[in-house]
C-alpha cells in the first residue's frame, strides 16, 4: 500500500517539476524586463525543490489539496487583468439595468420596470459630469414611453384588466416617463425621426477616419444628393446605391404606396425619400403626384401608431405642401385632380391627355382639406387648453381657415367645367368646414378672420358664391353660405346649416328669428335619426337660444328653452364638454374612447357655470311666485315648473345654518328665500352681486333687467301671500312699496286678474284693488281637501296594485246579481240584493269627494 502512494508520488514529483519549469520558460520568455525574469526563474526553482521536499514528507489528502491550490495560482497567474475607468463601469451598470428593463417589457412587468426605471435615472445623476448622455439611454425612455403609450390603448380596448400590482406600477410609470422625458424631448425626437442613424452617429462621431491604401472604409451617409460631389452617392440601408432623378420618381411612388399599410414601414424614411423626390421633380405631374403622395404619408404617421394626434410641425408641413399643390394646380389648368380619375399603371412615362381634354390626375382636394381640419382639432382636444401650448395652437386656425378658402375656390374653378362632372356634395363639404369656423364667433372675430384670409390669397382669384368685396358684412356672409347649402344640399348638411344659422342669430340677439326659424326646420321632431354630432349640435343650438331670450329679457321662454338640458344634470355630456363617467355605468372602453373623440375643444365651449346661472335664476323668478300662490290657495293642483330648482331649495331650508353665499348657488338660493319673504332689495342685491355676469355683454344692462324683474315677481309675491288679508289695498301704497310706477303696478294687477290668479277687481276711479272674500279657503277647509285627495289617491293606488296582482280578475271574487246569480237553494232575490249593494258601495267609494265637508265646499 506504502510503495504504491510513493510511486504515485515520484511520477508526480516529476511531472509537476516538469510543468513548473516549462511555465517559468514561458513566463521568461514573455517578459521583455531581464532582471525581473531571473528571479522569478529562481523563485520557481525554489518553490519546485521546495515543493519536491513537502510533497516527499506528505501523504495521502493533504497532498492533493495541496496541488489544487497551486493549480489555482497558476491559473491566477495567466489571467490578464483589464483596468477599467469609472466612466466605463457606469456606462456597463448602465446597460445591464438597460437590458433588465427591455426583458421586463417582453413580459409587460410594469412592477420591474418601475424600479428599474428608478435605478437607472439614479445611475444617470451619478454620471451627470459627462458632456452627453447615453444613446442606450435616450433609447430605453422612447422605447418606454411608446410601449406604455401602446398599453394603455390596449387596456382601454381589452376586456382583460390587468392585475392590481401591474396597473400600479403602469400608472406610477405614466407619471415618471411624462416628468422625465420633458428634459430629453430633443434627444428623444432625434432618435424616433431615424433610429437606426441615431445610434450609429455615436459611433461615428468617436471614430477618426484614417486613409488606409488597401481597404477603403465605407461611409454611410443620408441626406447627400448623388449631384452634390463626384463619386459620392446616396446610400441605403440595405447598402444599395439610391438615384433620385426625374426618370425614378415614379418607381419610388410605386413602392411607397405599395407599402402603405403594411407593418415595419418606416414611414419617417419615406417622408425623406418623397421630399428629396420633389426636389428632383422637373414636371408640374411629377410635382403633383409627388405631393399628393407626400400629404397622405404624413396624414399616416398618426395612424397605427400611439400618438393620438399630428405633431405641430408635421402639420404645418402638410398645410404648406397643399398650398404648394394648389399652386401648381392654379398654374396648370390643363390639369385637375379628381377622385373619380383612373390610376396611371406605367411608370415609365408620364399620361398623354387627348386634344382638348385635361390631364385627369386621381387624388381628392376635399378629403385633405377636412383632414387638416380634423387633426386640428384633435390636436386641440388632447392639449390642456389652461396653457400657452393652446394659444400657440389655435393660432393656425388662422391658415387653416385660409386653406379651406382656397379650396372652395378650386373646388369652384372645377365646377366651371362641365366635362369634368364634379359632384356638387365636394363644394357642400367645404363650405360646410367653412361656416363650422365661423358661426359660434362673434363678428368682430370673423370680420378679422376674413380679412385677413383675403389678403393671404392671390388678387387674381375669386369666389362667386362669396365675392372678395362682400364678405364684410358676417350676417350677410353667414346667410349666403347657408342659403347655399338648403338649395344644393340634404341629410345631414342641410340640418347642420340650419343649426348654425340659428346659432349664429341666437348668439347675435336675434331671438325671433332664431325662434322662427327653429321651430319651421322642425328638426326638434327628427333629430333623433341624425348622427351623435348634429345631436350635440342641436343642444348648442338650443341653449343658445334660450340664453338669447334670457339677454332680452323674456324669462318664461329662457327657462322653457333651458329646461331639456339643465334640467337633466347631464349639460357636460349633452354638450360635448367633457366626459361624465358614473360609478355603475355600463359604458364599454370602446364607446369611452368615441365618446371623447366627440368633445368640443375649449374654445367652442358654452361656460356651464353661467348656464347654470341664467336657469336657476330664470326658475327663481318662476317658481316663487308660484310657490306663493300654491301656499294661500290649495286648492288649484299644484304644479312644478323646476324639479331641479325645487331640489335645491328644499336642501336650502333644511340646513340649520347658512353663512354667506360663496357659489353661484347659494346666492340663487338665498335670493330666493329673500323674495318669498318679500325683500325685494336684498334679492335683487345678492343676484346682481354675483360676478358670472361680467362674462355676458353688456353686463349692466342684463343687471337692470334683472332688477326689474325682481321687482314685478316680488310684487307678484307679495299679493298673492297677503290678499286674504286685504279689502281693499291702494295702488300707490304697492307703487311706493316696490319702487314701480302706478301705471306698471296696474299692468301687473291686471293681468293677474285676466288670468283669473287673483280674486279682485281694480278700481280705475280710485287707483285701488278690491279683493273678493269667501273665495280663499280656511286652514281646516284646507287641511280637509288635502286629505281627501290623499285618500282618493290611496284609493286610486290601491285598486291598480289589485288590478296588477289578479292580472284584470278582480271582479271575481263578487256575486253575480239577479235571479241566476249563485245562492242557496235558488234565493236568487237575496243575492241580487247583494249584488245591489255591493255595486252601490263600490260606486260610492270610487266617487268620493271629501263627505260633508266636501259637499259644502262645491255647493
């Protein structure tokens, strides 16, 4: 056993001398220094005899731990160590939290991620010192904010609701990217215009190039037109050679629309191809083709995609494009653009039009017209109107409404010709666009706005339906373009121009007309079968009309007008200005999402506040007067006018302490209290001190109005709670009481005495009132007839829950009368008495009329 561990031990010996010598060869041979190689040639000498001398000592396992030590050292000793800087750590730190986040995306983890995303805003503040920041990182917040931009669509379409952890975390993350990519906005518009370009220009702005004379480097450039210097060209990524030349542009166009639709298309890459293509463009047709081309892919890089609508600058590019369009179309009369025209299949050469016939080029003017509207506005409805942002926006509402113009126009110039069959539903569209801009606006608004689009527009063009010198007057230009419309126009444009013409009078104090017009359109019977936005349409309409009568002083007509929509607590909804999103609503995210495309943007809003006010005050000067002559006589049935209104003051009288009005409601209500009281001043103080009325025109002379109201509705009041009281009551004492003239306060009397509201006659000669007593009813007659009517009414309610239980077998359970009736042993008489009784009681319970007491009173 002994000799066989020494063998094993001197075999050994002699290898591991071996191999130590042959690595200290190695080694010596790789040093370049002599004096430090010969030690350590010494020094491996050393430790081989050394270890010879042990390993002769020792046996069994601590010799073979021995030997793996020493492996390890030298295998220590032939890694080579990399010194790294700070920087370079950071930056690998960097991209490993990088590459948990991109894995944490595969798996929609919106719980990592948001940690992650802490870490690695953390790393980056460690590396603030550097002059740039990571193109890794740029990369990982667009990619961040277009995936959370994706999810969040995907949620509110999707039935599947993600758990509790995750949608935390999703809305933390919404929070974060939005704060966070405010600072990077430049960086991060940079990478999405060209990714590819974005994260090689890092690499290429570090590289120095150097002239090699056996390999050439290749350089990658975009954006050098092959014209510019000799033997450069413009290179794909695909490492093709591109020539843009006139000869091409129609292959290019071929292959770019080709792709439209499709996934993976980079539809920035091909903006840069087609507007390189219209620089190459020789021909007015290339030119066309080319534009009409470039509009729609830039219209197309909101669609698919988790913008929710067109950049600014995209849609600046795109209104001077169709401007640039329109040009040349104005130029070339010998060609038009049609939608009915047929495509041109070969690209090697440009159509031949017959003699006399015009170039017919397939495109639609309209459609671009109505989609720059449209992405304006949409544009509008995301951005949060409380900002500079808006205003910057709505600015280009400005050369928006300059661009419809100059379509009509075109639009017009093709209906000049017959042979080119233009529908007539193309010029109705525009004009249509045209007045939607104009007829919420006050005329100052669109005088500006005309004039301003006239001098942008070439003298030499003009409109026949609206000429350049008549567009002063806005009435005059409002009513022309919707007469337009009723003549050559039905459906639905017919109504919307009905709607914005009466819009336009309402808004202008033109109540009559408005009224007049409204009610022969007829449209309040049909406008259930129009489409969701003519319905929001109408709503606008009618509120404005009721706020019309409420500014000329008709306050019945107001409130009646008012009361469909205020009425029913939905005047966001109903109005288009803003979502209402109830607790237990059965609203599926789809029907959400349509819901807010539909909204109005900030600047066509109604103020719901002041509605509000012109309803409740228009429901005070009617209901407390009301609610007066219900209290003295009881009698007459009483009637509601505001349910709404009625609400809200019982809430008001059972509170046991009101301070000082802070809203608009509690001065309405507190009003309101006051004039039932018969204060007259103080209501007439704590309405006209409310400061919503300073958005109105002509505040002071809406103020007097309503003082004056106030003051015949308190007179009103006033006789109806205090003519029991009276004899007779003198018209000067009233006149003096309320501050009216004599004459006034007849008016009023009579009036109340025509419509049969007050028992009294007026003495002209004496300039008195005469009351007629006996008429008005005691506390206990009063409190008689109330119960009387409760009963019938217990009564009525009871024989419809028998009815309703028995399904019309009521009548079973009573005898037949007469002599075949059932009874014992043929009794027929008795039970015809019965019968006869019976019938008499049912009869006298359903006739009841308050018994003796009752009989008095009708008597």
């Amino acid at each position: 056993m002994s000799r066989f561990f020494t063998a094993g031990d001197s075999s050994s010996e002699s290898s591991s001398s071996d191999e130590e010598e042959l690595y200290s060869d190695q080694e010596a041979e790789q040093k370049s220094d002599k004096e430090s190689s010969s030690e350590e040639e010494e020094g491996s000498d050393e430790e081989g005899s050394s270890s010879s001398d042990d390993e002769g000592g020792k046996r069994g396992v601590s010799k073979f731990l021995r030997d793996q030590v020493s492996s390890d050292e030298s295998e220590d000793e032939d890694k080579v160590t990399i010194v790294k800087s700070a920087k370079d750590k950071r930056l690998e730190e960097l991209d490993g939290i990088v590459k948990l986040i991109e894995n944490a995306l595969k798996i929609n983890d919106w719980s990592s991620i948001s940690t992650e995303f802490d870490r690695l805003n953390r790393q980056v503040t460690k590396m603030g010192g550097q002059d740039k920041i990571s193109k890794n990182y740029i990369k990982i917040i667009a990619d961040l904010e277009d995936f959370m931009n994706e999810t969040i669509a995907k949620q509110k379409v999707s039935t599947k609701k993600m758990n509790a952890t995750n949608a935390k975390g999703l809305n933390a993350m919404k929070q974060k990217i939005k704060r966070n990519n405010r600072e990077y906005t430049t960086d991060i518009d940079k990478y999405r215009e060209d990714k590819f370009d974005y994260m090689m220009s890092d690499e290429e702005e570090e590289v120095v190039p150097v002239e090699k004379t056996k390999k050439p480097k290749t350089v990658y450039v975009d954006g050098i037109d092959g014209g510019d210097d000799e033997g450069f060209s413009t290179v794909g990524r695909g490492g093709k050679t591109l020539q843009y030349t006139p000869e091409s542009i129609f292959k290019h166009l071929r292959s770019i629309i080709e792709s439209r639709g499709k996934k993976n298309t980079d539809r920035a890459e091909q903006i840069r191809v087609m507007e390189k293509l219209l620089e190459v463009a020789t021909t007015p047709y290339q030119r066309i083709r080319v534009l009409l081309t470039l509009i729609s892919t830039r219209f197309d890089l909101t669609s698919g995609s988790a913008a929710t609508f067109m950049s600014q600058e995209q849609w600046k590019m795109a209104e001077h494009e169709f401007g640039t369009l329109l040009e040349v179309l104005e130029e070339n009369h010998d060609m038009v653009v049609l939608e009915n025209a047929e495509e041109w299949e070969d690209d090697e050469k440009p159509p031949q039009p017959a003699a006399g016939e015009k170039l017919r080029i397939p495109g639609s003017i309209v459609s671009i017209v109505e989609r720059l509207d449209d992405e304006l506005t949409r544009s509008l409805q995301h951005i949060d109107p409380h900002t500079a942002e808006y205003i910057e926006r709505l600015s280009d509402e400005q050369a928006l409404y300059t661009t419809i113009v100059r379509g009509l126009l075109h639009v017009e110039n093709l209906k000049k010709d017959a042979k080119l069959e233009t529908p007539q539903d193309n010029a109705n569209r525009v004009i249509m666009r045209r007045l939607e801009h104009i007829y919420f606006k006050p005329s100052q608004v669109v005088n500006i706005l005309e004039e301003t689009t006239w001098k942008a527009i070439p003298s030499e063009l003009d409109s026949n339906i609206t000429p350049r010198g008549k567009t002063s007057d806005t009435a005059a230009l409002v009513q022309t373009l919707c007469s337009y419309l009723f003549e050559r126009s039905d459906g639905i444009i017919r109504a919307r121009a009905y709607l914005c013409q009466v819009y336009f009078l309402a808004l202008h104090d033109q109540y009559y007309r408005a009224r007049d017009m409204l009610l022969m359109s007829h449209l309040q019977e049909t406008i259930g079968n129009f489409n969701i936005n003519t319905q929001i349409l109408f709503n606008r309409t009618l509120v404005q009309v009721g706020l019309c009568a409420f500014r000329v002083g008709l306050i019945y007509e107001a409130q009646n007008t008012l009361q469909d929509i205020c009425g029913s607590g939905r005047q966001k909804e109903l109005l288009a200005q803003g979502v209402m999103i109830q607790r237990y609503s059965q609203v599926s995210p789809e029907q959400e999402r349509l819901e807010r495309q539909r909204q109005l943007p900030f600047h066509m809003h109604i103020n719901l506040e002041l509605l509000e006010c012109v309803y409740l005050t228009c429901s005070m000067l009617l209901e407390i007067p009301l609610l007066a002559q219900t209290g003295s006589s009881p009698d007459i049935k009483k009637r509601i006018i505001s349910k709404t209104y009625r609400r809200l003051l019982e809430f008001h009288e059972r509170q046991i302490f009101t301070g000082p009005p802070e809203n608009t409601r509690d001065h309405v209500m507190q009003a309101s209290k006051a004039l039932a009281a018969g204060e007259w001043k103080k209501a007439a103080e704590l309405i006209n001190s409310i400061k919503i009325w300073e958005l109105m025109a002509q505040s002071d002379k809406i103020k007097a109005m309503l003082a004056e109201q106030i003051q015949e509705e308190g007179l009103r009041t006033y006789l109806f709670t205090y003519a029991p009281f009276y004899d007779t009551l003198a018209v000067g004492t009233l006149s003096s009481m309320f501050e009216l003239s004599e004459r006034r306060v007849a008016a009023v009397v009579s009036k109340m005495i025509s419509h049969e509201e007050l028992a009294a006659a007026l003495d002209q000669v004496n300039s008195a009132i005469i009351f007629r007593k006996g008429v008005e009813l005691s506390r206990l007659q009063s409190l008689a007839l109330t119960l009387s009517d409760k009963a019938s009414g217990l009564i009525e309610a009871n024989e419809r829950t028998l009815e309703q239980r028995t399904q019309g077998t009521a009548n079973a359970f009573e005898r037949q009368s007469g002599p075949g009736g059932r009874g014992r042993g043929g009794r027929g008489g008795r039970g015809g008495q019965r019968g006869g009784r019976t019938s008499e009681r049912t009869r006298g319970g359903q006739q009841f009329g308050g018994g003796a007491l009752g009989s008095a009173i009708k008597a």
